[in-house]
C-alpha cells in the first residue's frame, strides 16, 4: 500500500476523468458527427491516458525521493526513506519510466508518428528537473507543475489537431466551440494549480527554509504570498462571474446555478480561508479545499459536455 499511497491516486483519477471526458464527452461526438477518423482508437487512447497516469505517477515518486530531506520536517507521516527505501523508490521510478516509454513508442509507431516520443521524453525531463532543481526555485516550479495540470488537458488538442483542422473546414462553429471548453479548463486548471501549489509552499515553509529553496513564502513571506495567490483567485472568481451572467442571459439557468453554486461559492469560501488562515493546519486545509474544487469543476463540466 505505500507504493500505492506515493502515487497519490485521487491525483491520478482527476488526470484520467478529464482526459476521459474531453475526448469521449467532447472531441469523438464531433468527430463522429462529421465522419472524422480520430488519430487514437480506444484501445490506442486507454493507453495513451494509462501512459499520462505513469508519467505523473513517476514524477510523484522522484519528487519525494528529492524531498527527503524536507519532509521529514513537513510531513512526518512519510514514505521514502521511512517505509520505502531511497534505493527502492529510484527502482520503482525507473520501472515507470521504462514502461511509460514502452507504451509511448507502441502508441507512436501504431498511429505513424514517432517524433512524438519526444514530448514523452520532455515531459519525463521536465517532471526530473523540476523535482532535482526547479522546485525549490523562485516562482518557476510553481509555473512548471502548473503548466504539466494545464498540459494534460491541451495535449488532447495537439494529438487530435488533423481531426480538429477538418472539424474547422467543415463546421467553424462547432470547432470555436470545442477549442472554447478546452481553453476555459486549461485556464482553470493553470491557475487553480498555481494557487495551490503557492498553498502548498506555505505549508512547508519550515522545511524548505531548512534545506535553503527560495519559494514564493520564503523569499517574499507568507503575507505577500497569500495576497499573490488571492489574485489569482479573484481571476478565476471574475472569469466564473461572466461564465455566470453569460448562461443566465442566453437562458441557460441550470449551468448558471451550476456554475454558481458548485464553482464560484465555492472559490468564494476558499478566499475567506485562505485570508484567515495563520497556521500549517490552516493552510492544509486550504490546499485540500482547492483539491475539492478540482473535482468541483471536473463535475461541471460533465454535466455541461453531456448536456449539449
């Protein structure tokens, strides 16, 4: 169970549902509509999410193979090198990596495009250095994690981009449509994730100023990194505010409420955790009411591909 436990599997299940319902719920009902062959069967797309599972599980485990150190001073309930030896971890690491690769090269040579190994490749880079270097820089492994939430979802736009262009040719609208949902969650997701992982920062404080990492809450200090991520907030707030009047005023009232009472109420009470928050356990819990929200939109935006 504690290699399981590392995987961080309600993360996993979050990547997997809205790989699973951009392109079941929203790019294979246009495709099929216009008669447009997807790049990716099924079976070549199980794989391909089973392949963003592993890359992200990988990039779980070499975070805290790194972060040893620091956790034993943020989180005493850890895993490597308490339950699981450091040896072990790396071990458990290369055998994701090997079959992510594996998997990724069977996906690239059925569907005719290998020079995608290289995004493979990429992201597998980005999630090490992130891990060994970057995250305990100013800002960058904030907008590096960040970046990889919003990836997931915008990597379905590049795989499938011969399908959309003729999505385009055929019907303008419902291509401006399907980009539209797709920019709205990579946008969300981008500054949700950057939010939390802010939170997250301020929760560690003490340990990354052991081990000397310039975060956000270390350079700047827990204030001014609390007013940063309020920000953020407020955009996501006024960007759901217009989503909001938008569905009342095209009589759309069902997402209007939807949109109000699952997402902005929600955001709202985030914002007044987040100002009164003073401790770790304060912000702990403001980082796992982000992850709620997560899921929160992941639901609307079920109910809003099935409904239309």
């Amino acid at each position: 169970m504690k290699y399981v436990r590392i995987l961080r599997i309600p993360n996993l299940i979050i990547v997997a549902l809205i790989q699973c319902l951009m392109y079941f719920g929203l790019l294979l009902p246009y495709f099929e509509k216009f008669g447009i062959t997807p790049l990716l069967n099924h079976f070549n797309f199980a794989l391909f999410v089973l392949d963003t599972l592993i890359i992200t599980g990988a990039g779980y485990v070499i975070n805290d193979i790194y972060d040893v150190e620091i956790d034993e001073i943020n989180k005493p309930k850890i895993i490597v090198g308490k339950h699981i030896s450091v040896k072990n971890a790396w071990i458990y690491y290369y055998t994701f990596i090997i079959l992510g690769f594996i998997i990724s090269f069977f996906i690239a040579f059925k569907i005719d495009r290998l020079p995608y190994l290289t995004i493979y490749g990429f992201a597998v880079a980005l999630l090490y250095f992130y891990s060994a270097k970057l995250k305990k820089s100013f800002l960058i492994g904030n907008i590096l994690v960040s970046a990889f939430s919003s990836a997931v979802i915008a990597i379905l736009l590049f795989v499938e981009k011969d399908g959309l262009s003729r999505l385009k040719f055929l019907s303008l609208s419902d291509f401006n449509f399907i980009v539209s949902i797709f920019i709205v969650y990579i946008i969300f997701s981008f500054i949700v994730s950057m939010s939390r992982e802010i939170v997250k920062d301020i929760e560690d404080l003490e340990g990354d100023r052991f081990v000397n990492a310039n975060t956000m809450p270390v350079v700047i200090g827990i204030s001014k990194s609390k007013m940063i991520i309020q920000f953020y907030l407020l955009i996501t707030a006024f960007v759901l505010s217009v989503v909001v009047g938008r569905e009342i005023y095209l009589n759309n009232y069902l997402f209007g409420i939807l949109d109000f009472v699952l997402l902005f109420i929600p955001l709202c009470i985030i914002m007044i955790k987040l100002y009164k928050s003073k401790n770790k356990l304060d912000f702990h819990n403001v980082s796992t009411y982000i992850k709620v929200l997560m899921f929160l939109g992941l639901f609307v935006l079920f109910i809003y591909i099935f409904n239309y």
